[in-house]
C-alpha cells in the first residue's frame, strides 16, 4: 500500500463531497475515485438514484463482511455515530498511479492521518447553515427522525474538522469547480490558501454554534465548546 496515494474528504452529509470530488475525477488525470462497500441502501442524490458498482457496492452479506474486518481485509472502515450502516474500502480499489480520493467520516480520516501522516485530509463545509439544510432537503424524502440524526451527525463532524490544531484543510463548498481546485491542490500540495482556509474554519465555527443551537445540543457536543475561542 505504500506506493498508493488515498487522500481523504470528509465534511457533513449534503455538503457535495462526491459532486467534489467526481469534478476533481473528470478535470484532473492524476486523480481517481474509489468505489467503497457500504450496507446502507441505494439513495436519491441530487434527484438520481444511485447506482451499485458506481456510487458504491451496496452489500447485505454482513456476516462475510465482518469476517473480512476481523481478518484485517479492508484498508479503511467507517461505521457512522447512528450506527445504521457500515462503510469500507479495499486495498485493491486504489489506484497505483494516482490520487485516490475517498469520501470517509471526519474520524475516519483522522485515523487515516494517525497511520500515514504525510497525508493532509480536507473538510468541505457549506457556506451557511441554511445551505447545509437545503441541500440536505434536495436529496429526496427523508423522515424528521433522520434527518434530525443526519443534522446530528453533522455537528459531531464539522466539530472535528474545524477543531483548533485538528490537520483537516477546511475548504467552503460555494462554487463546485473552485472547490474541486482547491481539493487538487490539497492532494498535490498539502494545502491550498491560508487565508482562505482560515475563513473557512471560522465559518464552519459559526454554522457549528448555531446549528448545534438550532437542535438543542450542549455546548461541549462531539467534544468542541463553543464557549471557547478556537
């Protein structure tokens, strides 16, 4: 696995990391995606419904999956905070001769970081918590229960990501071929704006305090307060 580049994204449900990342794919040759398993079931994304073998391997065999975790198969695992579905990726998916991008939860791509910490993992926030929402909103028919527990997930994530001292680049998903870019040049580069980024940790701050307002949660939530300067 040495040789093989994965380069994480993570960011809240809605927030456009396959658009991202699928922009990244067609515009630029030395980035690839990677087809994960998951358990979860097909979806509504962007008014199309997904498709097995393209989106992901949509997978029921949850006993063989789990003799494939235990055996140390997967490169990369992701259970989300509901624990609703699985989600994981294989070594063999990677590319050898580019930039495997992978959309991955926020802890997720901090354990990635723990094993290869050459590599930088980036963030993709919404401009505003309204943006966040109606995106949301957009997939398709979703009960309160869940999107409540998606909302949820969301505050737990974004937390991670624009966590003073975290590694994430954070990058604000406003116009998709500049967000694309900036991905790019994360992969490539490490980094892609200081200034920029910047604004975006402070913005993902702001839409952290109030969404977590907007439902309820303690202050302290996912372990970031808000009561404090970050």
């Amino acid at each position: 696995m040495a040789e093989k580049k994965p380069q994480p994204v993570s960011g809240p449900s809605g927030v456009g990391k396959n658009s991202t990342i699928g922009v990244c794919i067609e515009e630029y040759d030395d980035m690839r995606g990677v087809v994960s398993i998951t358990t979860r079931e097909a979806r509504m994304e962007r008014g199309r419904m997904e498709i097995d073998g393209v989106h992901y391997y949509f997978r029921k065999d949850y006993d063989g999956i789990w003799r494939a975790v235990e055996a140390g198969e997967f490169f990369q695992i992701a259970v989300p905070k509901t624990g609703k579905a699985f989600y994981g990726s294989l070594p063999e998916d990677y590319p050898d001769d580019a930039t495997a991008l992978i959309d991955v939860t926020a802890k997720e791509a901090l354990k990635l970081h723990r094993q290869l910490p050459d590599l930088t993992p980036v963030f993709i926030l919404p401009p505003s918590m309204l943006a966040l929402t109606s995106r949301l909103d957009a997939r398709g028919s979703i009960s309160p229960e869940a999107r409540k527990d998606r909302l949820t997930e969301a505050v737990d994530s974004i937390g991670i990501g624009v966590k003073s001292g975290s590694p994430f680049q954070c990058i604000i998903n406003d116009d998709l071929p500049v967000t694309a870019r900036y991905l790019c040049e994360v992969a490539r580069y490490g980094g892609y704006d200081d200034r920029l980024e910047e604004i975006a940790r402070e913005t993902g701050r702001f839409i952290l305090r109030e969404l977590s307002s907007d439902l309820g949660l303690p202050r302290t939530f996912g372990g970031f307060s808000f009561s404090l300067e970050q």
